[in-house]
C-alpha cells in the first residue's frame, strides 16, 4: 500500500514496502540523529528496523522530492490493546536542507490520516524539547515529566483523532 499527500504533489509519502527504500530511510536516521544530533549509533535502529512488514509491529514512511528521499517516520503498534491502544510515531526526521519548509508536516498528516484510516483514536509520540512547538501546532499535548532518550531531554505527548 502506497499513501501520498494528494494536496502537495511535489512531495511523496510513501509507506516501506522493502529492503532497499527502508535502508534510504535509515540513512536519513543516521544523518540527522546520529551524526546531528550525537545519539549512540547502536540505538538507532532496534528490531521495528528490519523487515518490519512481516510483523505487522511497524510501518515505516519515507518522504521522497523530486528524486531525493528526504525524510522519514515510522510507527509502533500497540502489543497489547488491552494496555494501551495508541500507536507510538517515532523516528521523525527530515534532512537538514529541507527543514523549514512544512515537509515534516506533509509527513505527520500522512500518518495521522493512515492511522484514522485503521481506526485508532490516538496516538503518542516522545518529543525533543525543541520540537515540542511543531507537534503542539498539531494538535499534540504534552504530558509527564521531562526524561532523557539518547541522550536528549524528551517529553511524551499525545493527540486525540
């Protein structure tokens, strides 16, 4: 399944179907986390990394412009429904040329629309604090105490569809 921001159609979403787009998207991660932003290489990629479509655990997006893949999410799903039934976004990162410019945007709507799509009602994601202002405007809230993730002081947050 392919889904794409239909409004902007000089940028495509799309979901990872295999192994070679999801290295692109790895890269990305690498590029902005670990080389950026200083997290340890080995805590970027964890198992929701590797053939996540077999597991149905995890689904990975990649933002592609013209010829350029240049950012990517993905998201969690819940083990247990019975516990918790809000997906988990992670792994939100956009090239440093193209920040700026509303693509991490196109992006959160893409996977907000998908998830609506498979009837959830929420979903949760763990912010930088510099980035609390992007996922605020939408429509995210903050909750919990401040903690370290890699390294990097974190908030949870959450949104109601």
């Amino acid at each position: 399944m392919k889904t794409n921001n239909e409004k902007f159609n000089f940028l495509k979403i799309f979901i990872i179907e295999d192994s070679t787009i999801l290295l692109e998207a790895l890269k990305i991660r690498i590029e902005v986390f670990v080389l950026e932003q200083g997290c340890p290489p080995e805590e970027e990629t964890d198992d929701y990394d590797f053939q996540p479509w077999s597991s149905n655990k995890a689904v990975h997006f990649i933002a592609k412009l013209k010829d350029k893949y240049i950012g990517t999410a993905r998201i969690i799903f819940p083990f247990d429904k019975k516990y918790s039934n809000s997906p988990l976004i992670q792994r939100v990162a956009i090239l440093k040329e193209f920040r700026g410019k509303n693509y991490g945007n196109y992006i959160m709507q893409t996977l907000h629309n998908f998830l609506i799509e498979k009837e959830f009602k929420t979903a949760k994601l763990s912010a930088q604090l510099y980035a609390i202002g992007f996922y605020e405007k939408l429509g995210y809230k903050a909750f919990g105490e401040i903690y370290l993730d890699a390294g990097i002081k974190h908030k949870a947050m959450k949104i109601k569809f």
